[in-house]
C-alpha cells in the first residue's frame, strides 16, 4: 500500500513513518504532508491508498480537508491528541483513529483491518464525510460549559453565532442577541468546538458556519456574514479554506 501521513508537526510525522517503516510491513511507501493544503496536492498527485489524518491543524482541520476531496476509494485512520465523540462514532463505523502519542499495537492493529478486511472497512471518502456529518447530527444539541469570572454558564453549541477574541478573554456572541464575556481565551474554544460546525476564519474569530452563516462579502474585504447582522472579517490565508468548506454546504 502507498500511505501518506498529515501531520502539521514535522516530529509526529516522522516518528509515524518510522513506526510504519519497522512495523507496518504491508506499506511499502509513505510520503509526508505538513498541512491540509499540501495534502492535497500530494492526495491528487500521488494518489494514495491511505491517508494517516492528524485533526488538529491551524490552518484547515483534517475534517475540513476530507470535506473538499473529490470522492474516491481510500482509506483513513485518523491521528489525534484530543478524544472527540465524533472518532468514537467513526470507530463504531469501521474507520479506526489512532490516540497520541501512538502505541504500535493500536498502529499494527488499525492498518491490518485495511489489509485483511476491506470489504468491511469503509474506504470511500464520501461514506467517511457522510459518517462524520452524522456524528455531528446526533450530537448537535452539545454544550458547552462558558467559564465566567462568578462561575460556569451552559449553552447550547447551536445557539453560539460567534466569538471574538479580547485580549486574554473572549466575548461570545448568542443568537437571541446576549453577549458573554468569558475569562478563556479564544484557542481554549477553539481547541473544544466541533471542527464540522465552527470554523475559526480569524485569529480574533470563529464563526458557526453550519447554523448561523448566511453569506460571504467581498466588498471592503472578505468577510462572513452571520445570522446577527455581523460581518466578521477572514484573514487572507484563510479565505480559500472557507471558500472551500462552504462550497460543501
């Protein structure tokens, strides 16, 4: 098998291939990508058979990179340092996630499902997206716990329009129009939001491009409007990642 390892961390990506290289011997090639964009390029090029798939990247997610793949037979075994519901699902579903620092039995473990039974692996990326959108639809009612400076406060993900980063804190902006200020800065939501409903187009902005996005403006600038009226500016290198991600709404 031709595998390709995404992995926006350079020692990840080189410790995995060299994990693979002395236990996988059912992969005789692995080539190396450092983001979501890169990826791509190398998925059209090279043409894999597997894709190992870090979640956490800056610039685009490996979720939100999935979503802008044409469909086609491949299979992937999603990386990741965090436990997120959606993976648990996909596991259930016969798409294996990989928990790091990764064990090499976890590693043998999950490629030689792919090798011995692929009949019963799901291998085609539109099955894979249609597993991760019903995973986020089942748990679309999530919420999250907003620290404040007297306590916690528990809202609904569905009703978070958008946040914006205020120094060291973070304003989050409701759809009943309320706005909470709260006493974590914004990589701290970033880090616990789902990737398939929030989209952080702005150092200072993450957006919920599934509920509340109702268009992109380019006049004075790129920005996305939202269901309150806000136009929330898109820094420039992430304009083609959104651009991408809503073309798949």
């Amino acid at each position: 098998m031709k595998a390709l390892i995404v992995d926006d961390e350079q020692f990840c990506r080189d410790n995995l291939k060299m994990m693979i290289e002395e236990y996988c011997t059912e992969i005789d090639e692995i080539q190396m990508a450092g983001s979501a964009e890169e990826a791509r390029q190398m998925i059209h090029l090279a043409r894999p058979d597997l894709i190992f798939l870090d979640i956490k990247m800056p610039s685009e997610s490996g979720f939100e990179l999935l979503e802008s793949l044409e469909d086609r037979t491949i299979s992937v075994i999603f990386t990741t340092a965090h436990s997120e519901f959606a993976l648990k699902a996909l596991k259930a579903r016969a798409v294996d996630y990989l928990e790091k620092p990764i064990a090499i039995d976890d590693l043998q473990n999950a490629v030689s499902k792919i090798k011995v039974n692929p009949k019963d692996t799901v291998n085609s990326l539109g099955e894979i997206k249609e597993l991760i959108r019903k995973a986020y639809r089942e748990n679309e009612e999530d919420k999250i716990a907003v620290p404040m400076r007297e306590g916690y406060e528990i809202i609904a993900c569905k009703d978070l329009v958008h946040l914006e980063a205020s120094e060291s804190y973070t304003t989050l902006y409701l759809a009943d129009g309320k706005k909470m200020l709260s006493s974590k800065n914004i990589k701290v939501y970033e880090d616990k939001l789902n990737t398939t409903t929030f989209f952080r187009v702005h150092k200072s902005h993450i957006i919920n491009v599934r509920y509340h996005l109702k268009g992109f403006n380019r006049i004075d600038g790129n920005s996305a409007v939202m269901s309150n009226g806000k136009h929330i500016p898109i820094a420039r290198r992430k304009v083609q990642p959104f651009l991408d991600r809503i073309a798949q709404m």
